[in-house]
C-alpha cells in the first residue's frame, strides 16, 4: 500500500505560450513539475492513462487541466495515475 496519496487537479493553461506543435509535449513537463513541487519525490512515474489523456487531441490541443492521483511509495516514488480511472475500477470492483 502507498505511504501517502493524493487527488490534485493539474492546471496546464501555460502550454498555450509554447507552440501548438510543443504544446502536449509542454503540458507533460508542466505535470512533471507540479508533482516535484507539490511530492517531493525521489522519481516521478507517469501511468500511460495519464500521457494518453494528454496526448488525446493530439499535440496542439492538449487539455487545459488534468485531474490526477499521486501515491508516493516508501522508497519515495511517485506514480502519478488518473484520478478517474480509479474510481471507476474500484466502483466495478463493488458491484
């Protein structure tokens, strides 16, 4: 079990001051420094859920913001997955 858990929802409006051929490549590094600043982790994964969200309109038009669940493990590692995703498996898990 993850030591420590969190939902955040990532604001990416600053891809729009790169270019639309950088933008989705932006918006993962915008990612990657939202989870430094706000985890402090050792390393940072990302869950391809989360790039293919990213990546889903294609590189010019990535979303605005993201929502997102961040569980930092004891070795201090970050696993940074769709918040959504989750929810919808353990509702699934329920039934």
């Amino acid at each position: 079990m993850s030591a420590e858990e969190r939902i955040y929802t990532v604001p990416l409006g600053k891809v729009l001051a790169v270019p639309k051929y950088r933008r989705a490549e932006k918006a993962i590094t915008l990612l990657r420094k939202f989870v430094q600043r706000h985890m402090k982790p050792e390393a940072i994964v990302i869950d391809t859920t989360v790039n293919e969200a990213i990546w889903a309109r294609g590189i010019k038009k990535p979303p605005r913001k993201i929502r997102v669940r961040l569980s930092k493990d004891d070795e201090g590692t970050v696993t940074v997955t769709l918040a959504e995703a989750e929810t919808e498996a353990e509702e699934e898990e329920e039934e």
